[in-house]
C-alpha cells in the first residue's frame, strides 16, 4: 500500500536537533527504501515554504523532485469538503490541506503517515488507514 506522507513527517525528518534518529524518521527511511512514499503538491508547498536560505530552498526542492506529486482531481477537493463537514459536524477542526491529504488518502485507498494527531481525530469519524512506525529490526 502507498503512503501519503504529511508534512509533519518531512518536517521531523529534515529538523536534526540531534544525531539520534528518531522513529518516524526511521519509518520514512523505510518506506522511500520501500518505494511506497506518495505526495501532494500542497505538502511540496508546505516544505517548501518558510526555508531559510535560497540555497536550502534548492536543494530541498531538489531532494522533493524525486517524487511526482499525485495529480488532484476535482473530486479530490469534493471529497476534501465533504470530509471538512463530516468532521466539524463531530467537533474535529482541521486544514484544508489536511482535507485535502484525506481525500486522496480516502480515494487512493492510500495510508497516511503523520505525527500531526489531528489525523487520529478524523480517523474517528472518517474511514481513514493511519501508518504507524513498525517495531525497529535489531
């Protein structure tokens, strides 16, 4: 199955406050190993957005374009709306990006891999696959 990787994953992913790699790093590792990482433009956007330096910018705009993006489709932002309405008629707030992510995830039959527990809360009222960090092989 592929997996739609959030923002919130990269983002933890590029942050090196320290040497220790961290499980959804390791995770992520895995899945580009794997083969199975999907992205949208709105989370190329989000990671691009607010680097620093244009050199930096390049070079992760650079690393993002070994992935295509999953081409969206009218019934993505559909789906996306009806998931935002699902969901605040059950008191869970969110993004339109994080919509968004759940419509493709919802009509790919993709996983969505994230540390934003947002995602937990609109699993529970919408029928969403959540990745979870696999047991570390020793």
């Amino acid at each position: 199955m592929r997996v739609l990787v959030d923002t919130s994953v990269w983002s933890l992913a590029r942050r090196r406050d320290s040497p220790e790699v961290k499980p959804p790093e390791r995770e992520l590792r895995e899945l580009l190993r794997e083969g199975r990482v999907a992205i949208v433009g709105p989370i190329r956007q989000e990671l691009l957005s607010g680097v620093r330096t244009e050199p930096q910018w390049k070079q992760l705009r650079g690393r993002l374009r070994a992935f295509g993006d999953v081409a969206l489709e009218r019934e993505d932002y559909e789906e996306a709306a009806l998931c935002f309405n699902r969901c605040r008629a059950a008191g869970a707030q969110g993004s339109s990006v994080d919509f968004l992510i759940c419509a493709v995830a919802l009509r790919r039959k993709f996983a969505i891999f994230a540390t934003d527990v947002d995602f937990n809360h609109y699993s529970l009222v919408i029928p969403l696959k959540l990745h979870d960090v696999r047991p570390a092989v020793e």
